[in-house]
C-alpha cells in the first residue's frame, strides 16, 4: 500500500513535535533543578545573616580601651567603653592644647575674658597685681593662676608679682611686633611673635614682672632665687614655662622665663616630667591615635590618665566622629593643626 504524501509528511510532523516537547520538558526540569538549589543556598546564606547580625540595641558606635581586641563573655569593669562624639571640624582651632607658633596662626575672636584686676577685687586676692584693668586672660585660666600666686605667697611670703602681659589684640601685637623690629634693625623677631601667631592673643599665656615697693616701678623676672617655685611647681596648676634657651631651635622664640601658658594639669605634667616643649608634646601625642596604642600615665596624685589622637576632616561645619569613653569624665581640645586631642580622666565619673 502507498501512502500519501500528505499522510507521510503529517507523520514526521507529528515525531518532531514530541522531539520538542520532550527537549522543552528537560530543560525546563534542569531550571527547576537549578532554581530549587539556588533557592536552598539562599535560604541558608540569610538564616545565617540572622544569627550573625547584631540586635539593633546592641549595635552602638562602642570599642573597648584596645580598639583591636576583641571580647567575648561579661563585659570587663575595668575597661572603658568608648562612644562617639559629633565635633565640627573647625573645633581644632579651640581648646587648651592649641598649638600657636610661627607656622600655626591662632583662629581666634570671642573669648570668654576677665580683668584680672576686676577678679581680684572680686575675690579679695591682694598676692599679685596687674598693670592695670585692662590687662585680661580668659575667664577658665583666671583661678589656676590666681591659685598658683598665692601658694607662692603662702611660700615666699612675696607679693611683689605683676602681670605684665596678657590677652593681646592682633593689633596691638601688630604694634609689638614692629617696634621690635624697628629696636633691633632686624626683618624678623625671635622675641616678639608675629601678629597672629602669638599665645597672647589666645588669653592662655600670661607674663610675670615684679614691681619695686614703694615706687611701683617694674623689675625684670627671670625666675630664680625663690621665683624657681615656679618652674618646679607650676605644672600642677595646668602651667608649663613656654619658651626655654634648651627649645628655641623648636620654638623659635628665645628664653622668656616670665611667659606662662596654659595647657592644663595632665598635659603640664606630662610635659614637665619628660621636659618637652608644646610643640614635641603635640607630636608625641599625635603619635597615639584612637586605633593604636593610647598614651597612658598616672600624675604625683596618682590620678591616671589616658590620651589618643583623632585626625580631623572635612570642611569646617563638617561633624567628626571622635570616640570618647562613656561616663567617664574627658576633655576634647583641637589642636590647631590637624586633629583633635582626647584626655580621659580614669576612674573619675563624668557628673555632667
């Protein structure tokens, strides 16, 4: 029997078809194979996500006093717990620890200023004077400096101290600067700061002179015979002796035995005890950042402290977070340059 040709070609249609339907399932079986698996692997990739994941009251902006250390079990009593601070960029420019020198101009305009003279008034202190009322320091170095007199006076029983330099305009030192110029025939100074560059002009640097009893007239201070209470007591009061002949290549300023800046207790006696002027100080410092190894010591009162370094960035609004330890008292200072400095008070609640 003969078939058509129709018939013939109905039938290979029809096999072809099957041969399609039949690839198609396969395929579509391996996709779904592959599908299934992904699938699997994806379910098990986020169960662990969720056991690894902190909560979110757990997860908080905290490091241990080591920030590389890790810990497990109880918390340690002894370590401090660190959190963070917003600190605008442009707050290196303010604080104790400024750097001003030659190569460092001061920032300044609004400080916080009060007549000596008007503050001794106010407080009865007759164990120093001033040149007149208008001779200011800021109000926050006022009292460690009045202190700092009068257990001279309770020492010496010499009441013959005067300050003879304080908080100074731009201009005015502008004047200063000159005129020492125009005195010496010089084009620079190695005795009076540059306007803009000088500590007097922060209102943290004071002058000592000594005035003459009964004429009132002003007497050179250069700090011995009984005025060396000074240089050995003076950190202990936040103070250090600024300029030395040993730090002028450092300084560049020539020895002023009688110019007194603050910089407050623990930084005075770290840098009295290892006989470093601000400038080494600010390097040693910088040294100790928040992610290495903090610069620790303990002071003569056996107060511990604990310093580190976080670099500053960003325009001036811009915020820095600066770790700083939770409930416990610190202090943030910029330090003019590039950063800012954290001091930490161990084992001295913060009440604030």
């Amino acid at each position: 029997m003969f078939m058509r040709k129709g018939d013939h070609m109905s039938k290979k249609q029809i096999s072809k078809e099957k041969s399609i339907r039949r690839t198609r399932f396969l395929t579509e079986l391996v996709i779904c194979v592959v599908l299934l698996g992904t699938g699997v692997l994806f379910i098990k990739n986020a169960f662990d996500n969720v056991r690894t994941v902190k909560a979110p009251e757990e997860e908080q902006t905290t490091a241990p006093t080591e920030p590389t250390e890790m810990t497990t079990g109880a918390p340690d009593p002894d370590k401090i717990i660190f959190e963070t601070s917003n600190v605008k960029t442009k707050e290196i420019f303010t604080g104790d620890l400024i750097l001003v020198n030659n190569q460092h101009r001061y920032f300044g305009g609004g400080e916080d200023l009060v007549s000596i003279l008007e503050k001794n008034d106010e407080t009865g202190r007759t164990s120093f004077t001033a040149v007149d009322y208008d001779y200011k320091i800021l109000s926050a170095v006022y009292e460690p400096m009045a202190r700092m007199i009068d257990d001279f006076y309770e020492y010496s029983s010499l009441d013959d101290l005067m300050i003879y330099g304080s908080f100074r305009t731009t201009e005015f030192q502008q004047q200063l600067y000159e005129q020492d110029l125009q005195n010496n025939g010089t084009d620079s100074s190695t005795r009076v700061a540059k306007p803009g560059y000088s500590e007097h002009e922060t209102g943290y640097a004071f002058d000592f002179s000594r005035y003459e009893k009964g004429t009132g007239a002003p007497v050179d201070y250069d700090g011995t015979g009984e005025y060396e209470w000074f240089a050995e007591n003076c950190a202990k009061y936040g103070f250090v002796i600024r300029y030395t002949e040993e730090k002028e290549s450092i300084t560049e300023i020539q020895d002023e035995p009688w110019h007194f800046r603050y910089v407050g207790i623990p930084h005075a006696y770290y840098m009295m005890k290892n006989n470093l002027c601000l400038e080494e100080y600010i390097d040693v410092v910088r040294n100790h950042p928040y992610s290495g190894d903090h610069l620790k010591y303990t002071d003569d009162s056996g107060q511990e402290y604990e310093v580190y370094f976080v670099e500053a960035s960003g325009g001036a609004e811009d915020n820095n977070s600066v770790p700083v330890p939770a409930g416990v008292k610190y202090e943030i200072s910029g330090n003019n340059v590039d950063g800012f400095i954290v001091t930490v008070y161990v084992d001295v609640k913060n009440n604030s």
